[in-house]
C-alpha cells in the first residue's frame, strides 16, 4: 500500500525544476472533486483511505466558503495514472491570531517586553495573503499525497511532485503568495530536511495526542482496569457525574434537525481557538454522515431532549480520529463533559477495533489522562519575499509560547 509524503514546495518566483529533456510526468488539474478523472481517483486511492477520498472531499468542499479554495493533482507516469495531491488556497489574515494581555506584568522589562509584543501584533494583523497549503487545514496529518507503491519507491519522487506544484502556480487564477506545508511527525523529519536547506521556516506546534489501543481491549473495562487505581477511580467518578445524560451515536435526520444548536455549541469551542485559518460551517457535519455512512460518525451528549455536548469522528484506515466538538461549557464541571468526551471516544474506537485514538492537538494534559501520549509534530512556511520571511521569523519569536503542562501516566507499569 502506498502512503501520504511529505513534499518540498517552491520557495522562489524561480521555476524549481530544471530538468534535461521532456519529463515523463503530466499532470491534470482541478478545481473542485467533481471535476477529477473519477476512475483515476477511485482506482489510486485504497478504499480505507478516508481523507482523500472523494466523498470527503465533496463534502469537505461544500461546508468552506469563500475563503478556502481547492485544487486536486491529478499525476500520470508515462500516461499511466500515477498519484494525486490536495492542495488547499487559504485566504490568511493575521488577525485570525489571537493574543493576549500582560496581564498583571509591572516590571520595566516586562512592560517592554509586552509593549514590543503588541508592536509585532498590530503589524501582523494587517497581513492578508494567499496560502497554498499542502494537505488539509481542517484535520492533523499527512494528507497531501498518494502514490502508488511501484512510484513510491522511484527515487526521483520529487520531481512529479515539484513540476506538479510548479503547474499548479503557473496556471492559479489567484497570487498565491506563500506555502504551508503541515504536520510532519518529528521522528520523520529526517524525510523533509530539504525543506530548511531550501529557506523553509520551521515551526514546532503542539503535540498530537494519540492513544495506543492495546489488542487485548475488546471493551471499556478492559482499558479502565489497565490504568493505576487513583486515574481508575477519576475515571468512574466523571462517568458517574454523566450519567443523567444520553450518550448516543445521531443519525443524519438528527444532525440535520440539530444544526442550530450544534452551531451554537460549536462557536463556543471554537471561538477559544487561539489560531485559526479558515472556520467550517456547522453543515460540514451533515453532509460528511450524508457522505460517509459509518465512516464518519457524531456522538451526541443529551440532557433530556437538550444537546449539551457533541463530538465528531472519522474512521481513518485503522485510526479513529477526533473532529470538530462542540459543548455547553456552562454544564462542563457538573457533568465533567470534557473527560467524558474523551472517554467515549476511547471507547468507541476500542468496540471498532481501531489500532489508535488520535485526540489531536489541544489539551493536552487532560488527553494524557485517559492515557494519549504526546507526539512532538513540525510544520513548514515560507513566503516567497525574503523580507517578509524575516517579518515571520520575528512574529514567531515574539508570539509563539510553548504551552506548559504535565504529561499523565494512568497505566500500571
């Protein structure tokens, strides 16, 4: 089976390939799924290969607006079909950034500190441009590729997919002005070392938060009775405190009966997002169960017949992976909502057989609790001014702060 790769994007105005003779490579461009060589697609793509899948990205593609665009790389070898990519078009604006205060800071070098800061966010507030982004905003992971294996293992992978990029620029209705290339797992960084060499910027950003599934998990009690006594006995307790609720899997009626509220749940854990490029339309939901069937599924967290709480996922070749939440923060604490949550999700991917849970990358302390363990991820940027590559370096150094917090271990040794 092939996989997603990483890839090295253009830096320059500069074509990135200087190749002898006429390649061996074409390519074929769209702009939206429905307009792909379905066959082509469908044929490439292994059938639990779910983020590149055209149904998802159909209803991916319905549930953005404006301000996300889509192009889909169709790649044949010698004429024969070959890979793909997915490419999003983000329409950046640095005031999607939010930062906050100095809070109770008194000292002079404090106040300095706090005055440059706010200096660097009125600049970067003004910045709007266009992204092309290798993979999907919307999910953690490599997404951005797919190969065949026979092409996987050509040494000169590289080549298709910088002249595929190169074309991608040269016939873009818009000014793309920068790339993003995201989500690289820090043990796999010996795979994109060409990207610094080429004036790539990197970042670290928060770790992915998986939980291993043991084989030997077949339902809850299995994974609770593996944790120490005093995580067992917090676990009981916060599904204690749910209890009044009904936890349910919803169907696409329900979804589609509901969305004002999970509209309404979902702008309150979103809105405390601190970085966000692009917000999905709530619909998204519906039409990936529309879509998707059991591949995609919502829990829904019940107070009576009120929704207090919802959590999507998607079932990703053996990975469930977290999506878009939404909670009634008032009810958090009276309910432990969160921790349930999670919990829940644990063990739906247990009773599916699922080899990981993949929380994603927000609290991460809470996550480890229920026995997710951190994995460091990387990202890449680069503008194509250099001057402007060195306004982002500064931004970075001023805004970026690593989060601090403790890593749990719930599991006997």
């Amino acid at each position: 089976m092939g996989h997603c790769i990483s890839v090295t994007l253009p830096c320059s105005e500069k074509p990135l390939t200087a190749t002898s003779g006429e390649s061996t490579y074409t390519f074929h461009i769209s702009k939206t799924i429905a307009a792909v060589d379905a066959a082509h697609w469908d044929n490439l793509l292994p059938p639990d290969h779910f983020f590149l899948s055209r149904s998802y990205l159909k209803a991916l593609e319905e549930s953005t607006g404006i301000e996300v665009q889509y192009r889909y790389l169709e790649i044949y070898h010698h004429r024969k079909p070959a890979g793909l990519g997915f490419f999003q078009i983000i329409n950046f604006r640095g005031s999607n950034i939010e930062n906050d205060g100095a809070g109770g800071k008194k000292s002079v070098l404090a106040y300095a500190g706090f005055a440059l800061r706010r200096l660097v966010v009125s600049v970067v507030n003004k910045i709007s441009l266009n992204l092309l982004v290798s993979g999907n905003t919307f999910v953690t992971g490599e997404y951005g590729f797919y190969f065949l294996p026979e092409v996987q293992a050509d040494s000169n992978l590289l080549q298709p997919i910088r002249e595929g990029i190169e074309k991608i620029i040269s016939e873009s209705d818009v000014k793309i002005s920068g790339f993003l290339i995201k989500d690289f797992y820090e043990q796999d960084k010996s795979r994109v070392e060409g990207l610094r060499q080429a004036g790539f910027l990197e970042f670290r950003v928060n770790p992915n938060m998986i939980l291993e599934v043991k084989p030997s998990w077949k339902k809850q009690d299995d994974y609770l009775g593996e944790m120490a006594s005093k995580y067992r006995t917090r676990m009981k307790k916060a599904m204690k405190r749910a209890e009044p609720l009904k936890i349910r899997e919803m169907n696409a009626a329900e979804l589609q009966q509901l969305l004002p509220v999970m509209s309404a749940l979902y702008d309150e854990v979103v809105d405390e997002a601190a970085f966000k490029l692009a917000k999905l339309n709530i619909e998204y939901i519906v039409r990936l169960k529309i879509e998707l069937g059991e591949k995609f599924g919502v829990l829904g967290f019940f107070k009576g017949d009120e929704l207090v709480s919802f959590i999507s996922y998607y079932l990703h070749e053996k990975d469930l992976v977290a999506g878009y939440m939404g909670m009634k923060r008032s009810l958090n604490h009276e309910y432990d909502l969160y921790l349930n949550v999670l919990l829940k999700l644990a063990e739906t991917g247990i009773s599916k057989g699922m080899k990981q849970v993949i929380y994603g990358r927000t609290a991460m302390e809470i996550k480890s609790s229920v026995g997710a363990l951190p994995h460091t991820m990387l990202l890449y940027v680069r503008h194509r001014s250099s001057l402007v590559n060195f306004i982002i370096r500064q931004v970075v150094r001023y805004l970026s702060k690593e989060e601090k917090w403790t890593l749990r271990s719930p599991f006997k040794n």
